[in-house]
C-alpha cells in the first residue's frame, strides 16, 4: 500500500498548513550501500511521528540523516526546520537549532553525575527547560541528582537521556527504540512522559521495533520499507489495517 505524497516543499500532508520539519527527497549512503532512496514527509508542530519498518528498512539512517550525524552519508536532500536549512549544517548546527537525537545506546557520560550530565547539556540561559522543570517532570532523576548517570537502571538512563537532550531547549526529539531492553512499566512511564511533553508543544519523531506501542503514542505513522516511503497517514489507520501490519511490520 503505498500513499502518494505532495512534495510541496512546507506543505503538510494532511492540510495546507505550514510543516514545522520538511524533508524534501532525501538521499543517504553507508559507504557504496543506498539506505536512504529519495524520502520526502512534513511534520508538524506538537506532533508525534512513527517512523516504522521492519529491520534494515531505513529508520535509524532517516533519522541519524535529520540530525547531521556524519554516517549515514547524505548526498542529496534539504531539511528545514522551522525555516531554517538544517541540510546546509553540521551536528553541532543542527543542535543548536533545536533538534536533538536521543540514541538507542543513550550515550551517558561515564564519571559524571545525573545533575552533571544535564548541566553539560544544557544552554545559558535555559530558556524553556530549567532544570526544575526537567526534575519536576522527572523526580526519578530529581531523586539521584548525585548519582553517577551510568550507574542507573536501564529505564532511569533512558529518562536521563531523554531529559539531556530537553536540556537544550528542543523544538523537535528523534527517539531511536527508547523502549528497547525495558519493562512494560518502564514503558509505561516513558510514555507518560512523552505525552506531557507533547501537550507542552514537543515535536517527536519516534523509532520504535515494539510498533503496537509507538502506534498508540503517535498521532502519525510513515512506514518504510528498503529506503523508501510506503505509507503515510494517520497511526489509527496502520492500526485498523491487518493487511498493512503484516505485510510491512510483521504484526
């Protein structure tokens, strides 16, 4: 099943209003290996995507290519976000900007504390995310402000992940497989947490294997399957359609 797409460049799938992250025939490589093959999809403000597929389809890449990382390679493409040409920047450009990658393996800092890890994350002056605010949203991390970050469970690492990267006052957060090694309570607690943000206007883009779970999350889904788009509509629709999950996600 595959959904034509407008690829009018600022222009929402599902309106005429203005995308707040518009990605326009994006193309990436691993050395001689296509990953990325021509993407194009528009996110909006406050919105939760689900980028899904099975492994090996193109979703880490997509969005290790959304923030700058050196690999995989991009070669042709523009990203904007909120006007700005994140195509035309580094990582570190890219960041600044307000988009922040939360990696799969969570990247804690090794020797620092929970408090320490959000300190070096963090902007001067916090403009939107203090870090009250990020210890009232997560008093886990509030409770073991002086703990070392590595040494925390799998779950409060993922929080600490998570909150460093809203420490630099994000317009838009990529999730690789937050889910990924956790308890269905941890789960439930992550969930809780992205929903809050959501309603604080967070933009979210989310790779998730456990797709029931993103599904129920995002109000979007794209479905990729060898590098390219074959679906993009709302998350209910993936939902309700038997045909589709099993064919592209195997549920």
């Amino acid at each position: 099943m595959t959904v034509n797409l407008d690829l009018a460049r600022g222009v929402s799938l599902a309106s005429t209003a203005p995308a707040f992250l518009s990605v326009w025939d994006l193309h990436a490589y691993y050395g001689e290996s296509y990953i990325v093959q021509g993407i194009s999809f528009n996110v909006h403000e406050g919105e939760i995507l689900a980028l899904l597929g099975r492994n090996g389809a193109g979703k880490t890449s997509t969005l290790r290519s959304l923030a700058r990382l050196e690999n995989p390679q991009v070669t042709e493409g523009e990203i904007w976000l909120d006007h700005a040409p994140l195509h035309k920047m580094t990582s570190f450009e890219a960041s600044a900007q307000g988009l922040g990658i939360v990696p799969e393996d969570r990247r804690i800092i090794p020797g620092l504390t929970v408090e320490e890890n959000l300190k070096l994350a963090q902007i001067a002056p916090p403009v939107g995310w203090s870090l009250h605010r990020i210890y009232e949203l997560f008093p886990r991390l509030n409770e073991r402000r002086s703990q070392e970050g590595t040494t925390l469970s799998g779950g409060e690492q993922q929080m600490l992940s998570i909150a460093r990267a809203l420490a630099r006052d994000l317009k838009v957060l990529l999730l690789d497989e937050p889910y990924e090694g956790l308890a269905p309570v941890i789960v439930d607690e992550i969930e809780k947490t992205l929903i809050h943000i959501k309603e604080q206007g967070m933009t979210t883009i989310i790779v998730e294997q456990n797709a029931v779970r993103a599904l129920e999350l995002a109000d979007r889904a794209i479905i990729l399957d060898t590098g390219g788009i074959v679906f993009d509509g709302t998350a209910s629709e993936v939902l309700e359609n038997d045909k589709l999950r099993a064919e592209y996600l195997a549920i």
